[in-house]
C-alpha cells in the first residue's frame, strides 16, 4: 500500500490561523494602502490649478483608520489659503464651479484616472505583504 | 452620443447651454460639459468609446421640478450612467446649484 506523507502542514495551519487574525489583516490592508494612497495624492497635486500654490500645498492624507472592519484613509485639503479662505470650500469652488465661477474639475478626472493603478498597487504590496508574512511565521 | 443627451436635456424646455454661457441668464439656467474619456482598451485599440462629463444646473428656489426632468432625461439617453454629485447653495447669489455627472458609451 503507497504511503502519501505531507510535512509542513503544521506550520500551514499555523500561518492560515494567524492570517485570520483581525490585527493582520487591519496590517495589511494598511500596508497595501500606504503607497497607493499616497500615489493618488501625488498626481491630485500635479493636476491642482496653481496660483499662489496654498491649495496645492494643503493637500494631504489623513490617518488610516478601521470602521467595521473597513481600513481606510482620505485625501483633503486642510487649513486655510493665505487669504483665510478654507482650502476645502476653494477646491469644491474649482472643482463644481458657482453661477460666477467655471468649474475646472480636477479631482473627479484626477481619481478615475489613476484608480486602476492604485488598485495594482494595492494588489502587489498584499502578495508582498503575504510573502513576507508567510515567511515569518514559518 | 452628446447629440442624444443635448435632445434630451432640450425636451426639458429649461434653458441649457454646452460649455457655458456667453452670457448667463438672469433666471434659472443649465450648462452640460463633456471633460473627459473612459474608453475600453483591448487588443491596442478603442473597442468601446465613452465620454464623460457634468450637466449643472443653477435654480432659485427649491428646484424639485426642475431636478426631476432633467434625472428623467438623463434617465431616457440609452448607455449613459449618471449619479448627482453634489448639491450646492450658493448664499451670495441665491442660487441653489445642482451638479450631476455622467458616463455615456
């Protein structure tokens, strides 16, 4: 009678377990989301109208956060212009436009045109992040 | 493709303009912008084209009428997708300030 032996299992069932491990996976949806995140704030900055610069310049990434099992960060534009006009009501100006203002949007075009690449990124830090992960609890 | 969201938007009877305005009415008026492509890629060519773009439109008052004939256009121009954006009132002008975009392949 053949004999099928398998070595290693132990140390499979270890990894699998400690995958399912809420704080790995908050882990690593953080780690997918760091240089995506910060991709897409780039190219918003590259394609923000430039005056004077102060709107450009607010641009920035919150701190990632989980919220029912959703990990995740935003992009805004903090603080004021040098005017005192918060830079969020001057984006929204720009990118909608008033009765006096044409709209020049930025930020819509900016996300649909990068969202593929981010979710590439994302998709390549996680086998990474896998891949290490597997390594190390081996 | 815009030819068929511009007859639905002039079924409307609100006054609508492309791009913008020469000069903005004093009443209610609407603006349709196209600003950009989401064209399907395969085999290195445009197998499907797409454009997108906003429709906005600048109401006095609550704009309940006005919002529901133009979703109701928008709704009637085959292969186009649409979500409204955002809502704005504009307090100096008095303006409220409707802002839809949308995808047509």
């Amino acid at each position: 009678m053949a004999t099928i032996s398998f070595k290693g299992l132990d140390a499979y069932q270890r990894q699998i377990a400690a995958l399912g491990n809420p704080k790995t996976v908050e882990s690593m949806c953080k780690y997918s989301i760091y240089d995506a995140a910060g991709m897409v704030a780039d190219e918003l900055k590259k394609a923000t109208p430039f005056d004077t610069g102060d709107l450009r310049d607010s641009i920035a990434l919150e701190a990632m956060v989980t919220r029912d099992g959703v990990t995740y960060t935003k992009i805004d534009f903090a603080g004021y212009d040098r005017k005192g006009v918060p830079n969020m009501i001057k984006a929204r100006v720009i990118e909608s436009g008033t009765s006096r203002v044409k709209k020049k949007p930025f930020v819509r075009p900016t996300i649909k045109r990068v969202t593929k690449t981010a979710e590439f990124m994302m998709d390549k830090a996680i086998n990474e992040y896998l891949s290490k992960f597997m390594k190390k609890e081996k | 493709m815009l030819d068929q969201l511009e007859a639905a938007l002039a079924a409307t009877k609100l006054p609508f303009a492309f791009a913008s305005w020469s000069e903005a009415p004093e009443g209610d008026y609407g603006v349709y912008t196209p600003d950009g492509a989401n064209d399907l890629e395969a085999d290195d060519e445009h197998a499907e084209r797409a454009i997108s773009g906003t429709v906005d439109y600048f109401v006095r008052g609550k704009g309940a009428t006005e919002v529901a004939l133009i979703e109701t256009a928008l709704d009637s121009v085959e292969g186009l997708a649409w979500r409204m954006e955002s809502v704005q009132y504009e307090s100096d002008s008095g303006y409220l300030h409707v802002e839809w975009s949308f995808e047509a392949a």
